[in-house]
C-alpha cells in the first residue's frame, strides 16, 4: 500500500533510464452509483498526469496505464519512450486524485463527522493500482506540506500515537459527486442501505457541518421519508437553506414526509414565493395541512400544533378502530394509504359534522378523566342491534372525548368509543400563547394537548415534543431522544 503523496513528483522514466518527466497526478475511473460492494467498488487507476520538462515551460499530458512498466515510491518506468504531446483533459467518468480529492470534505459514517481529506491510499492488485482509502489524520497533511520522509521523522520526534495510516476511511464509504467540481464540498455517496441504518438526528449532525449545498446533495441519497426525518432534527433557518438548494419536486416530496407544523416551520424561512411553489408541487391534502398551519402566528398554539391525529366518531366500537388502524398500516406498507401519524399518543373522539342519519340508542356513562376512574352502568336490556357503518380515522367533527391507546386495547370490541373514552379535560385555542400551552401540557403531564376552534370543532394537536421545543435551548434539545424531541 503507497499514499498519493509518496507517489506524487517522483520521476517518470523510460526505458533507457532517461527522465522525461514528473508525475503530477493519477486518473481513476470512477464507479458507477449502482455498485454498492465488490472491488468495483474501488476505482482503478487508468492513468497518468506527466509534467514533461520543456525549452519553454511545461506541459501536462496524459500516459495511459497500459503504458506503464512499474510504478513505486521511487518514480514510474514505462514500456516505451513514445508519449502523446496532447495537453491533458479529463474524460467523463474520470477522476484526478490530486486535483480531484486533495483537501475536499467527505463523511465518516461511523464517527458521524465531517472529515478533510489530506491524503489517499492506493493498493496495487494484480498489475493495476485502485484507490482503496482516504487519510483524514493530520499526519497526512504533515506528510503533504514538508514531503513523505519529512513528515514521517516528524511524526516520529513528537511521538504520535496514531500511525501515519491510522486515520483511513474505506473508500467504499465515499465516492465523488458527478458534479464535484461545481460543489464546495465533495457529497458522500454511500449505498443508500448504509444510509437507512443511520439515525436522523445523526445525518441531522453530519448535514449540519456542510455546506447547504453539499448538504442538499447529501439528502438526496435518502428516500423521501428518511430525508424528512433528518430535516425536522435540523433547526428551522438550516431547513429553509436547505430546501433553497434541493430540487423542488424533489423538496415538495420530502415536505409531504414530514409532520404538517415542522413541514410549517421550514417553509416560514423561505420566501413567500419559494414557499407557495413549494405547495403547489404537494399533493392537495398535504398543502391545505401547511397551507392552514401557516396562517397561525409563529408563536400560537395553532402555529406550533400539527394536525397529524387520529379521530374517530363517538359512535364506532372501539374494535372497529383497532381494525380500521390495522388496515391503515397494512396499506401504509403496501404504498397504498397514508401512514399513521409518527406520534400516536390519544385517540380523539368526535361528534361528526355530518352525523348519520339514525343512531342506535345508547345509555351514555358518566365520563371520567383520564386517570380517573368510573363504573360502567349495565344496560338493562340487549342493545339495539345496527348495520355497520363507514368510517374514517380522520373525523373531523366537534371534541368530545379522548380514549388512550391502552384503554382502546383494554376495552371490549363491542363497546361504543363513548363508552370508553375518557372527558376532555384541557384544551387550548389556536391563538393561545405557545409558552402558555407548553407550560399546561407540562403542568397536567400530558402527552398532548388538543387544540379547537369557538365551537369546540377538533383543529390540531399539541405534542409534548413540541412543548420541549419551546421550553428546551436548542442546545439541549439536540441532547433529548428523538422519541421525546
């Protein structure tokens, strides 16, 4: 195994020993995206970048592989003496390391960090050169500024503990973008199943330390999904820079992924004109989420809410809901539905707007509150049998009770979700104070706080990540995990 460095201003030779010039760069071929393993994935070496020696100046030309007899530390032999004059040019699909690489930023996976390379590593391998890691240790660089054997001595004066080679990131990990040159800083191009393994707020931390461009081209990688997972760890300034730089239809699609008030917030810093081509590109459902979001003041219960919840018609069976939310999953997975909001603390129950038109007589219960407790009264006759209705998981309609996943899973399937749901007990208004809100969604310990209108019609939910999210520093809400953040 040989650095670039080491490799690098050493003298190229032909046969008869004569010096005609130096060596001033290597040229891989890049992989293609789809390869993810395999020693493809490593980048050949496909030729050279010579420096000729000349009456007047110099001259860069290109020697391709199948020209050169040896190339070591100590300089290159070739085959033959005869060279192309032709002035150097890269090629699409090729890369020139020095040029290329030197001092471009890539990501470390595992650290989670955002890295500089100061140096390469290249292993020979069956008469041919691939480009096998990247040095990020300042040794390397140490090696760069004063030479290799320079460095080396240095390094051996002041007694590093880290080898010249122990700061190497595979190469596997990282890849140059198409279109590096135009980039300030070099994007990572792991296979996007590595990727999905990370956490948000991880990718959240290594976006963060680029470029909002490379940052952008970072998420790119990711499915919508994923991408919108990562945006919503980030804070609010950094996603609007961010959306500026991604692909429009592309950031339309991750703003759908995300939760309607992060989604909200992200698109309060852009413009006013970025903003709504951004919500036109989204679907119509989506858009009129935000779209209403957007309309509540910053810093309102309504501007903080999200309405991301499930509500379901007093007169359903609580085993008609569990069913009903089995179906949404099953089709969530199959790409056929929405999903079921991320956060799924209570389940709403609402008087719809539109009722049906016969309702089944009920002896209604005394309602309780959520840790109290209440007897149920037995009917005294057999209930009025009823013909199935539809329903949705989405009612919109006026509050009325709120059922929590553990009594849902602990009632009896027959049971009317009246019966079971427990009284309304705190609620805010859109335009409440959202210091207000979280201080009451931490004063009761709630994991929610429902949000209506005059007439007591359901708007919105306030969570309690929410609420840390104005009480909580930004500082410390990046140290919360993301289940409670």
């Amino acid at each position: 195994m040989a650095s670039l460095t080491e490799l690098l201003d050493k003298p190229i030779r032909v046969p008869t020993g004569e010096e005609v010039a130096l060596l001033q760069d290597l040229v891989v071929r890049t992989p293609d995206a789809s390869v993810v393993e395999g020693p493809e994935v490593y980048p050949t070496v496909v030729g050279l970048v010579a420096k000729l020696k000349a009456v007047r100046g110099s001259r860069r030309v290109f020697i391709p592989w199948d020209r050169v007899d040896e190339m070591t530390t100590a300089g290159v032999r070739l085959k033959s003496p005869a060279l192309n004059l032709k002035q150097f040019e890269l090629r699409p699909g090729e890369l020139a390391l020095r040029s290329g690489l030197f001092d471009r930023q890539v990501v470390d996976v595992e650290g989670r960090r955002v890295v500089r390379i100061n140096d390469l590593d290249l292993a020979a391998s069956d008469g041919r050169y691939r480009l096998v890691a990247v040095d990020v240790g300042p040794n390397a660089m140490l090696r760069r500024l004063v030479g290799p054997r320079l460095g080396d001595r240095v390094n051996q004066l002041v007694r590093h503990e880290q080898s010249s080679r122990g700061q190497l990131i595979d190469w596997a990990q990282v890849a140059p973008a198409a279109d590096s040159a135009s980039l300030d800083d070099l994007r990572l191009r792991v296979p996007r199943e590595r990727l999905a393994l990370m956490q948000p707020a991880h990718l959240a931390h290594i976006v963060e330390q680029l470029t909002p461009k490379a940052g952008a081209a970072l998420l790119t990688e990711l499915d919508d999904a994923h991408a919108a997972d990562a945006l919503e760890e980030l804070d609010d300034e950094q996603r609007g820079r961010l959306l500026r730089e991604m692909d429009p239809e592309r950031a339309a699609d991750v703003l759908e992924e995300m939760e309607p008030d992060e989604a909200a917030d992200a698109l309060q810093n852009i413009t006013s004109e970025e903003a709504a081509d951004l919500l036109g590109r989204m679907e119509r459902d989506e858009a009129e989420d935000v779209a209403t979001l957007l309309g509540y003041p910053e810093d309102s219960a309504g501007g903080i809410m999200t309405t991301e919840y499930v509500a379901v018609p007093e007169w359903t069976t609580a085993g008609a809901v569990i069913e009903a939310m089995r179906a949404q999953t099953k089709a969530a997975l199959a790409g056929a539905d929405d999903p079921l909001p991320d956060a799924l603390p209570e389940i709403y129950v609402v008087i719809e707007d539109t009722p049906p038109a016969r309702v089944a007589p009920v002896r209604r219960p005394a309602m309780r509150g959520r840790n109290g407790a209440r007897s149920r009264p037995r009917p005294t006759q057999a209930p009025v049998a009823t013909a199935p209705r539809n329903f949705t998981l989405w009612t919109e309609g006026r509050l009325v009770g709120i059922v929590s996943l553990r009594d849902l899973l602990l009632a009896d399937p027959q049971a009317r979700m009246e019966e079971v749901m427990g009284s309304v007990e705190c609620i805010a208004r859109p335009l409440d104070e959202e210091r207000d809100v979280a201080r009451l969604i931490a004063d009761e310990d709630l994991v929610a706080l429902p949000v209506v209108d005059d007439d007591g019609k359901m708007l919105g939910i306030v969570t309690v990540d929410d609420a840390i999210d104005v009480i909580l520093p930004t500082a410390w809400k990046k140290r919360i995990p993301r289940a409670f953040h």
